[in-house]
C-alpha cells in the first residue's frame, strides 16, 4: 500500500548538498516525489512509495545528514501520484 509524508529538516540543512544527496538516495528505493530548500532556511522533503521503502529511506536521509540535521518534523500525506523523485 502506497503512503506519503511531508518531512521538514532544520539545522545547517542548505548549502551543504543536502538536496542532492537526498535525491541520490532517492535513487536507491522506488519512491518518488521531491525535495526543496524552503525561505525559512528548512528543507521539505515530500516522498511516497510503499511505506516499508519510505522509511527506509528516510532512515538512511537521517542517518546520511546527521551531523547537519538539528531537527525534523513529519506528517502522513495523500499520494500525489509523482512519477520520480526530483529537486525543486
């Protein structure tokens, strides 16, 4: 069953490649959706696929970026239908 969450990093997550490793982990799962740097200076990453894929992907953005990640917040969204995962 496909799920969709909405993850939100703060700490020293911009201008340090957090995007582009994000989408290369992406790479790495059958997920999709996106990742983009806020004006707030967060980063949101909105991300779906089959909910055991999802998380194990997430875990691997959070244990990949730890030393920039201050905090998160995550929330269940619908599925939007993303064709592959992208930055915006």
């Amino acid at each position: 069953m496909a799920v969709g969450k909405r993850v939100y990093y703060w700490g020293k997550v911009q201008g340090v490649g957090f995007r582009y490793t994000v989408f290369n982990l992406a790479k790495k799962y059958p997920v999709a959706g996106y990742v983009q740097n806020m004006p707030d200076g967060q980063v949101e990453l909105m991300v779906e696929g089959e909910a055991q894929d999802v998380e194990r992907f997430l875990n691997d953005v959070a244990s990949g970026m730890a030393g920039f990640i201050k905090g998160q917040s995550s929330a269940p969204q619908p599925t939007q239908g993303f064709a592959d995962f992208t930055i915006r």
